[in-house]
C-alpha cells in the first residue's frame, strides 16, 4: 500500500514534548499518528490512552489476563445458554 504525507499543525512546544514522550516508547511523531489513526479506525473511537510509567505496563498487562479470563467465561457462558 502506497503512503502519502499528511501535514498537521501544532504549537512548538507540544510537538517538542510529542517528540520526546514518543521516543521513550521508541516511536516517532509520524509512527504514534500512524498508530493511534490505524486502532480509531479498527474501533470507530478515539481508542487508547498510553502513559510514560512503566508500571502502567505491568498493570496493563494484568489487566489484560483478567479481561482475557472473563473473555473465556463469557464464551462459555454464551455456548451453554446456546444449548
């Protein structure tokens, strides 16, 4: 798939703190736009919201084995009212 530029505008300053935040994930502006316009169009929302602490990671990451868990119970749940 062919890539276009996309020009945006923004006051300095933010872009400087854009720049900064983004690298300490390892991205850059252009790869976080890319990113977060990719998951609003996947889920027809404004779709996440990322944080520089590092244990939002670690709490991401449990909160994501208790959805995964209650994914797996409600399918259950779903396959037996089904019966």
């Amino acid at each position: 798939m062919a890539n276009i530029n996309v020009t945006i505008r923004m006051e300095e300053q933010l872009k400087k703190q854009a720049d900064e935040l983004f690298a300490d994930f390892g991205l850059t502006l252009s790869s976080a736009i890319t990113m977060f316009a990719k998951q609003a169009v996947r889920e027809q929302r404004i779709p996440f919201e990322i944080t520089r602490k590092d244990t939002t990671y670690a709490s991401n990451i449990a909160l994501n084995e208790v959805s995964e868990k209650l994914i797996e119970q409600n399918i259950e749940a779903y396959k037996e009212l089904a019966k």
